[in-house]
C-alpha cells in the first residue's frame, strides 16, 4: 500500500525567508509526486510534480522541490516566501505498478508567511 | 470557464435522505476521480473512472455510495441514506491518463444533519 506522510500540522516563515515543507511517501513501484495549494473555499491547485528525469522539479509560483530516492522524500521548498503563499500544502503520491491509478494524499501542512 | 465544475457547492441533507452530487471535468479529460475531504484532513480518494469504465472503488466507505459516469464526461455521486458521518467536501478532478497531474473542481460540501 503506498502513504504519504507530512510531519508537520503547520510551518511558520517570516516573509522573504526562504521555507521548506515536508514530505515523505512510501510506494512498491515507481513513484510519481505531486504538490497542490488549497487556498482558503477554493478547490486544489496543482503546483508541481516529478515523474523522472532531474531531482530538482520547478513549478509554479516560484515553488520547487527535492525529489531524493534514498530518503524517500519531496520536500516544497521557496527561496523567498511570500504573504500570499499562506495556505494549506498538500503532498500526493501515484504508484504505478501495476498501472494502479489511485493517488494517495498527506494530511496536509498549512503555511502560514508571516510580514 | 474550462475548469471542473460541481454541484451543488453546498447540500444540507436530513438524516436518511439521498443526495446526488454533479461533477463536469474537463472536456477531453479521461480520467475523473472523486474524493472525500474531511475538516482538517487531506482528500481521501473514493472512486476512478476511465472514461465511462469504473476502474477502482475500493475507496468507497460503504454500499450506500454509488458513482457513475455513463458517457464518460458528466459523473454522479449518490449517497444514499445520509449519515451524519457522511458530512464532508466531496471532491472531483479529472485528469489525462498517466503521470498528469488533476484539475480539481471547487467541491460540495455536503452537511447531514
């Protein structure tokens, strides 16, 4: 069965400083990885994802994360936050092995950018 | 616009009612899913659809929910009988198939009282 952990309820950034949010996953195959933003009443956003290729996935709004196979990880990171990017982050795996198709999400980590 | 839409936003149900809830993806979008979000959680995946073929319902929490796609574009989700436990977002989002990434609708966010 695949999982995604996010360790963290909540990560707290002054603005301009650079933030991290954390994920780890666990699959049988290969895994595919996704970030979504959940702004407050609104549906999910997507906001980058890794599939293969080079470990250092960029994506929208300044967002990139770290692929690293050995930790099992893919962590968001930001080199300079912004008010704007308070919001809820959410971390999502798709195994396919098999050609199985479900996506599994963490439980989310809210980002609050402080001014 | 071109996003995934849902209806209603908002359902208020009695205990034991059914509720239908709408989701139109994306045109040309293959895959469609539907979620389950609770308060404070992440969405909990509940069905997937390939065009019209249910391929994956294993996350259905039980008999008195159903979905259907019977032309591979619109979807219903029914519950039927509402519990209280049933108060969630439901999410849809569809999808090429693949490694793409989903589009997710806005939700419904359904209340059992």
């Amino acid at each position: 069965a695949q999982s995604v952990a996010q360790p963290e309820d909540q990560v707290n950034v002054a603005e301009g400083n650079p933030l991290t949010v954390k994920c780890t996953y666990s699959v049988s195959g290969n895994p595919y990885l996704f970030w979504y933003v959940q702004y407050p009443n609104r549906g999910l956003q997507f906001l980058l994802k890794y599939i293969t290729g080079d470990n250092l996935v960029k994506g929208s709004y300044g967002f990139e994360a770290e692929f690293n196979k050995s930790q099992t990880s893919f962590h968001l990171k930001k080199p300079s936050a912004l008010v704007s990017d308070s919001a809820l982050y959410f971390c999502a795996v798709r195994d396919y092995s098999g050609g199985y198709q479900k996506v599994t999400f963490g439980t989310g980590t809210k980002l609050q950018v402080i001014p | 616009g071109a996003g995934v839409s849902q209806s209603p936003r908002y359902k208020v149900a009695k205990r034991g009612q059914d509720v239908a809830l709408r989701c139109d993806p994306i045109s040309g979008h293959v895959s469609l899913f539907w979620y389950q979000q609770a308060l404070g959680q992440g969405p909990e995946f509940l069905t997937y659809f390939q065009n019209e073929a249910q391929l994956d319902k294993s996350g259905l929490p039980s008999d008195r929910f159903f979905a259907e796609r019977p032309e591979g574009s619109v979807s219903t989700l029914k519950i039927q009988r509402t519990q209280q436990e049933d108060s969630a977002v439901y999410l849809c989002a569809s999808s090429f198939p693949g490694f793409y990434e989903q589009y997710f609708g806005p939700g419904t966010r359904l209340t059992v009282t």
